[in-house]
C-alpha cells in the first residue's frame, strides 16, 4: 500500500460519517421512545478530531450545537479543532457502551464554537500537511531509519506534533525527534500504527467501488472479521480466492465481519413469511399494527394501539412474539 493522505474533518469520508450520525440523531424518539427524564440536556458530545478520532467532551457552557458543528476543544496542554460527531441521548449511549460513564470518569471540555477565524485558521494548516509531511519524509531520509511515514497532524495550537508510521522492526528514533522539535518548535508524538489503521487513515476506494468502511462508516476496526464466525469452505479458498477477501490494508476485509453464508440460514426463518403493512397482531404486550416492514434488515416495525410505542422485532423472533389474526 502506498503512503496515503488521511480523510479526516473537511474530507468527502467525513461528510459521509456524519450524515449517517445526522440520521441516527433523526431516529432517536423512534429507537428509545420518548424521553420523560429530558436526559438529552445532560451536555456530552461526542467530537471527531483530526485522523477520524473521536472523544467525549464536557459542556459545561451548555451550547446549543448539533451534529456537524465546528468547534473548538481543549487538549492536553493546548486546544484543537473538531466536528460535533453525536449529543444528547445518543452521545450518552455511546459513553455508557465504550464503559466511560463511571464517575470519576475525567473529560476535557468544549471551549467554544468555531468562528470564521477558526475556520480559515484549520484550511491553512490543512493547506501545510504537504509541506510538513514531505519536511519529515526528508528528515526520516536523513537518519536512515527502516519505517514508513504514514501521516502527520499538527495541532490548531501548532504546539504538539504527531508522526503516525508502520515499520516491521523497532526503530530508535530519538533524533530524528530531536530534529523535528527543533524545526517545528513543538512537542513531538511518535505513534507505531498497523496496516489496518493505515488503510482507516486512506483517502481511497475499495475493491468494491464504495469508499472504505473503516474511513467512512465502521465505528471499531475488525481485529479479525472471523473471530465471531465458523470457518467455512469459502475462506479456506485458493489464492485467487484470497483475492477477493483481502482488503488493500492485505488483511481479511472489515465488512466479511457482516456477511452471512447461505448455509447458516435456517429453514425456518428461510421459510418464515413476515405479514403485511397494516395486518394487526397479539403478542404478550397487547395488540399491535404491522406499521412498515424492512425486507433487507429482516425487521418488522410494530405500534401497538394502547400507548402509540414502537417497537421493531427481526423475523426469527415474529412467530414467538405474536400470530396474525
């Protein structure tokens, strides 16, 4: 794989991720129901920084911001520039799964709303990656050292530089940082990254066509996609088959995680026929309508008629749940 270019805050990848985060936000009465605590005032976003990271941060102005605002963060020793990734409800949901919810759970707050200013400020330190990137490429020249540079970000503050790289072996690059905090008058962070993170950082296609799941869309990259599932014929192909489910990082594709063999199908949910839009059903809860129903994601969305809630249930548990009248 080549060196790549990381898609990160003002790329096409990141319009895509937020757009897919704009539309989870738009679902979220629909998904948890109403919220009678008003828990979406408790103000934790979550904000995606440089290189497609993203943390939780503090409020505690109690902004008004909403999926895709820019803002401004503090950091360790400075502050930075990021894109409002999640709030309320959802940014909560997010912190109780990652376990990062305990109270004496410490997180750094949101300064302040991006201005014009700030703005321009980030476009012209984008506009410098290439300058910076080819000036440490020279440097790792320099000094000979068996690694690949991979990416760089430089903070908003410029106090704080970090050199993302791959290398097969242990690299002794004390002076090479010597050289880079002398040129750029700042702290210097060497990060080792594997070839999966590299192609998350890649500004780039896949064999398929669509931009990378791991740049765009995948939350967590896949240590391995066959951990959860049987090893079938399939993965045990020839080398021209290993072809097809190697991604550009030569590791097994992230998205093979979602697939499904045709054989794990079961007859009876092969053979399980989902009733129609507007069909009322009993089940343990009282009776329902049959609202809408999703024959890709297999999901049958119900409202029941004695309190307005909606509930979808997938196909394999309709036949426990309820019968058709």
């Amino acid at each position: 794989m080549s060196n790549v270019i990381c898609s990160c805050l003002l790329g096409d990848n990141a319009k895509v991720r937020l757009r897919l985060s704009q539309l989870l936000h738009s679902e979220v009465e629909e998904l948890y129901g109403e919220d009678p605590a008003n828990e979406a005032n408790r103000f934790i976003c979550e904000v995606e920084l440089q290189g497609c990271r993203r943390e939780f941060f503090d409020n505690p102005d109690q902004l008004p911001l909403a999926v895709g605002q820019q803002v401004i963060v503090a950091t360790d020793g400075g502050y930075d520039y990021g894109v409002v990734y999640s709030t309320g409800r959802i940014a909560l949901k997010k912190l109780k799964l990652k376990g990062l919810d305990k109270p004496e759970a410490e997180r750094l707050a949101i300064i302040r709303q991006a201005n014009e200013d700030d703005s321009q400020a980030i476009i012209e330190l984008k506009g410098r990656k290439k300058e910076i990137r080819d000036a440490c490429l020279g440097k790792v020249k320099k000094h000979d050292l068996d690694m690949k540079l991979v990416d760089v970000e430089l903070r908003m503050d410029q106090q704080k530089l970090s050199v993302y790289y791959t290398s097969a072996h242990r690299v002794d690059f004390r002076s090479l940082v010597r050289d880079l905090a002398g040129e750029f008058k700042a702290r210097i962070q060497m990060v080792q990254i594997t070839t999966r993170e590299e192609a998350r950082r890649a500004n780039s296609f896949g064999p398929c066509g669509y931009l990378l799941c791991c740049s765009s869309w995948l939350p967590k990259i896949h240590a391995n996609p066959f951990a959860d599932k049987s090893v079938t014929s399939d993965a045990n192909g020839s080398d021209s088959h290993a072809f097809n489910i190697t991604g550009i990082c030569n590791r097994p594709k992230c998205c093979l995680g979602y697939s499904r063999h045709p054989r794990t199908t079961s007859g009876s949910s092969a053979s399980f026929s989902p009733p129609k839009p507007g069909d009322r059903v009993t089940t343990s809860s009282g009776e329902a309508v049959v609202e809408s129903v999703d024959m890709q994601k297999k999901l049958v969305l119900l409202r029941y008629v004695r309190n307005d809630q909606r509930r979808r249930v997938p196909f394999d548990k309709c036949r426990s749940l309820f019968t058709s009248k």
